[in-house]
C-alpha cells in the first residue's frame, strides 16, 4: 500500500514539474518533449489509480471524480501538444 501511495505521488508531481520544466525552456521542441513526459507521467497516474482502485486502497467511489479528472488532463495535454506541433 505504501509502494503504490508513494508511486501516485511522485507521478502526480512529475506531471506539473515537466510542465513548469518544459515552458521555462528556451525552444519550443523541448517544451514539446517535455509535456510527452508529462503525458507519460499522466498515464502512469491513471494505471495507479486504477490499481488502487482495485486492490480496495480506499472507497472506490472516491476514483471516478479522479479518474475523470486525470483524463481530462490527458485531453488538455494532448490538444497542447497537437496546437504545438501545427
């Protein structure tokens, strides 16, 4: 249980320091790369919760108003990156 709480945080904090990383950049393809890793970031939050969903880490009821949360994030993160690369 600690591993898996341990391992939400630190990719929860991942994604918003590759953002902040990636924008204080001074080009744009490394602001780019930056927010891919912040993206992969964002997936692995979203394999945990699920996991932590399922192995009962705590009322399931309180992952779907998260869950729901980190896809928006993917959305916004992918339609960044997409209006980058145009």
């Amino acid at each position: 249980m600690y591993g898996l709480t341990s391992q939400i945080r630190r990719s929860s904090v991942s994604v918003a320091s590759n953002i902040a990383e990636g924008y204080g950049r001074r080009s744009k393809p490394e602001y780019i790369q930056f927010l891919h890793i912040a993206l992969g970031s964002l997936r692995e939050l979203d394999t945990q919760l699920i996991i932590a969903k399922e192995v009962d880490l705590a009322e399931k009821n309180l992952f779907t108003p998260l869950l729901n949360e980190v896809e928006e994030m993917q959305s916004i993160l992918v339609a960044s990156l997409n209006k980058l690369k145009a």
